[in-house]
C-alpha cells in the first residue's frame, strides 16, 4: 500500500489504482464523466482534476485524477480554488453545444452534467454563437437511441464495446466540432449487452428505447434485487413508479458477480412481472388473484383460505402425489416445499428446461434456472418438462409449485394430459386444461423476500418491491399451511 494525503488526511491507498479511484473509495468526491472504474482510463473529459503536490512543500499543480498514478507522499487537494476554476473552465466547454432540454430528458434528474454544474456554479457562457445542430433522434439498433446534441464524447460507450464486451461497435467519427458518437459504416448495434450504455452514459446522450418517456426518475422507488434470467444471478435495482408498476431493471455493482453489468435479456424481462389482471370476476386471462377450483362452469374464483383444505383434502385421498417446484423458487419456499414433500412421501424436484442459447463469455450462463444451485443444495432433483408430462400422465395427483411453473413445463403438454390427474398450481395464471383441478396465486419474484444461490454459490437476495396484488398469499406461506393441514387430514384418518 502507498501512503499520500487527501485534503489533509493521510491515508493507505492501492498503488494500482489511478489517484480518482482512491479519492472515491475514501469517500472523497471527483467529479468524472470520462471516467469509468469498469473502463480503460483516457483523460479525455478533465473535470476529474484536483490539486496535487509531490510532497509537503513542493510547489502543486492541476492533473486529471483519472490518468494520475498515486506515489509515496502525494499530497492532494480536491477542494481548492485552483481546482473549482479547472472544472468550470470544462464545463463552460462542455455547456457551449449541450440543448437546454433537461424538462424532457429521460436522464433529468441523474444527470452528472445537471450536478456538477450546479455543484460548481456554472450556469453562464460567454459565446453569443448558435450551438451546433446535430441529430436529436438517431437509431443505433433495436435498444439505444442516439441524442448527438447532447453527447459530451466521453467515449465510455466506445471503451464499453472494446474494453467488456471485446468487440468493438463504436467510434469517434470527424474531427474538432465535427466529432460525433457513431457505429461502424452505421451499422446497427448488435448483441445482449447494448441496454450498459444508456447505464454509464453521463448524460442524456445515449438511452434505452423501452424505457423512454415511461418515468421521472424522482419519482422511481429503488429496491436491491436479483436477475431471475439465468443461473448467473446478477445484482440489480427493481425500478417502480411510485412504488406500484415496475419500470426499469438495472444493474448494480457486485464484483463477485457482474460488477456493473447486466445483459439485456435480463434488462428487458418486465412481461412476467407487469402482466395484467384477470377481468374482474374471472379468473383466466390474466393474472390469478386468490385462487381457482375447477366446478361444474370451469374454473371458478375462490379464496385461498377456503381453496387450501380443499387441497388437504384430495392430496390425502390420492396417494402417491408428485411435487415439482419451479426454478424460481426461493431457498425459503423449498425449505417449505420440502417439509410438504415429506408430508406427501414424495421426491423432491424442481423444474429444469432446457438451455436458452443464450450463453456468453461475458454474463449469461444459458440456464433459466436462477435458483438451480440453491435447490440442488436442499436436495431437490431436476426434472425436464418432457420427463416430468410423462411423470404426471401416469400420477393420481400431483403439485406444481411457483413462478411461471405452467408456462415452463408446456400449456401444449398440459393440455394432453388425462383429466383423471388432480393437479394443482401454485402459479401467477391459471389455465383451463382438463387436468387442472386448482388453482392458487403467488407474487412474482419482485413481490417476495428471500434469496437465490448463483451458479457460482454467490447468494442473491430479494426484497419485495412492489406489493402484490390484494388476495395473493406468499408461497412459502401456502405451503406451510398446506402441510399443516394435511398432518391433521393424516391424524383424523
């Protein structure tokens, strides 16, 4: 470790590290637009710039922090005059071209060139001649779009291409006043990481089609959360409109895991917790809320409470029941999934389909199953969905538990199946195949607590960020009382 001074603090700082990463993790604040900790430092931008004397004594200077290396006795200065003026002179280069049209920028409210203007005050320009006119809307693919106006050239999103994905798809194209952000030959961006530019872009210049004009930022509620994808398990913020309609995933920083990143599968996946509600009074066509039993008009609405002895009840009276639990499961909902099974006598599984095709160098591991370690670990076995239909066309009654559990083992498959099989979902739908017998509502994996083991052992939490619907019970819950309810069905007999 080297030694050097920040503001008057003498501190131990890794020598590896550029001067900016050691004031940031001291929790001393460079401003930075250039700068990225994921990225290859270049320098480009110069508002990191702080002042710095070799040692006590020695006459200072002005340096960019991101492109400075630390060295034994450094004494640095972050607050000083000199260092204000440096960055205002930046940001009045910066402000020359940049559109006043912060009311209708997705990026208005996490904005660094917002901050650091105010932070610097820095609301003046001494030139009298036109900004230049530059595209305000172009396309760069089926995920980003491009605001030349805007763009400050900090280069991030051409160091992302070549630095994390080690593909290049950006550059820097014309000269001087001229020089715009631009694909090759305008070529489309290709790929499943494109949504990390709108991520790391500093300012409003590159943003994400599918979130454009969908929020104020100031008006999203943030909860830590997990990426239910694939078996990768990254880190990541779930975004809601005042706490009620998921808007945005995004990453955040794990370096065990994805450090900054996040796939845009991952990214793009809203549908399954953003689907509407079944019609009022129906229980098909939309989300389940309480539960379904099958009568002599269908499917037909009841109460969870009233639905779960009706449950007890067939599950005692057909023995040999199998019990599959979805990939989406909780380390929590197994631990309750597994005392059914022992209630039950029956092998604990969970649901295993195929690999995507998705796989990569980078994140994705290609296996839907977020929690695939986390339930091996508690001793369930996978099951495939073809393995499994065969495994329920021959059983009296079985229990399909969790998460999209329907939809993963095949509403073709279901379908097929004889209608002398009592199966029961616990699912987010309901579905009118001949053998499903009951039906009971859960929350998605964005309106429940708990934790998923990734494919490196790395465990992931949830936390509810939105509520669920009213009359959806947790799962881990129904279980419990399921198993409590059959020991008593079990000590009557």
């Amino acid at each position: 470790m080297t030694k050097i001074q920040i503001n008057g603090r003498e501190l131990e700082v890794d020598p590896k590290q550029p001067l900016i990463r050691a004031c940031h993790d001291h929790g001393v604040d460079v401003p930075m637009y250039c700068y990225h900790p994921g990225l290859q430092a270049v320098g480009s931008c110069r508002i990191c710039q702080v002042e710095v004397a070799g040692a006590p004594g020695q006459p200072s200077r002005v340096v960019a922090a991101c492109r400075t290396p630390v060295s034994e006795g450094m004494v640095v200065q972050t607050d000083t005059p000199k260092a204000h003026e440096t960055r205002r002179e930046c940001l009045e280069f910066l402000l020359k071209n940049h559109p006043l049209d912060c009311p209708i920028c997705d990026k208005a409210g996490e904005c660094d060139l917002q901050d650091y203007s105010y932070n610097e005050g820095q609301g003046k320009g001494r030139s009298s001649e036109p900004r230049r006119k530059l595209h305000k809307r172009k396309s760069l693919g089926d995920v980003i779009v491009l605001d030349e106006e805007r763009c400050i050239l900090c280069s991030r999103c051409v160091r992302f291409f070549t630095d994390v994905t080690k593909k290049a798809q950006l550059t820097v194209e014309g000269l001087g006043s001229r020089s715009v952000i631009n694909t090759f030959m305008d070529k489309p961006l290709e790929g499943n990481y494109q949504g990390n530019l709108a991520d790391i872009c500093p300012v409003g210049a590159l943003t994400s089609k599918k979130f454009r004009f969908q929020a104020r930022v100031w008006n999203l509620s943030k909860s830590l959360s997990t990426c239910a994808e694939c078996s990768r398990g990254c880190s990541i913020s779930v975004e809601s409109l005042r706490g009620k309609e998921v808007k945005r995933f995004r990453p955040r920083y794990n370096a065990a895991v994805n450090q900054w990143w996040m796939c845009d599968t991952g990214r793009h996946a809203l549908a399954p917790v953003t689907r509407a509600l079944a019609p009022a009074g129906a229980v098909l066509g939309g989300r389940l809320t309480g539960a379904a039993v099958r009568g002599y008009n269908g499917l037909e609405a009841r109460a969870t409470e009233d639905t779960l002895p009706l449950v007890a009840d067939m599950l005692a009276t057909h023995s040999g029941a199998t019990l599959v639990l979805s990939p989406f499961a909780t380390e929590e909902e197994g631990k309750a999934a597994l005392e059914l099974a022992r209630a039950l006598g029956a092998r604990p599984q969970f649901l295993s389909p195929a690999p995507n095709g998705l796989k990569d160098d980078l994140l994705h591991t290609g296996d839907p199953c977020p929690n695939r370690r986390g339930l091996t670990e508690l001793g369930f076995e996978p099951v495939e969905p073809a393995a499994l239909l065969a495994q329920l066309a021959t059983a009296p009654a079985a229990v399909l538990a969790g998460e999209r559990v329907l939809e993963l083992v095949g509403h073709d498959g279901l379908a097929k199946l004889p209608s002398k099989l009592r199966l029961v979902a616990f699912d987010l739908e309901a579905a009118d195949h001949a053998c499903l017998h009951m039906a009971i509502s859960v929350p998605t994996h964005v309106e429940k607590a708990g934790h998923w083991t990734n494919v490196d052992g790395h465990r992931g939490v949830l936390n509810v960020a939105v509520a669920p619907p009213a009359g959806v019970r947790r799962l881990d819950q129904s279980l419990q009382t399921l198993t409590r309810l059959l020991a008593g069905v079990s000590s009557k007999a």
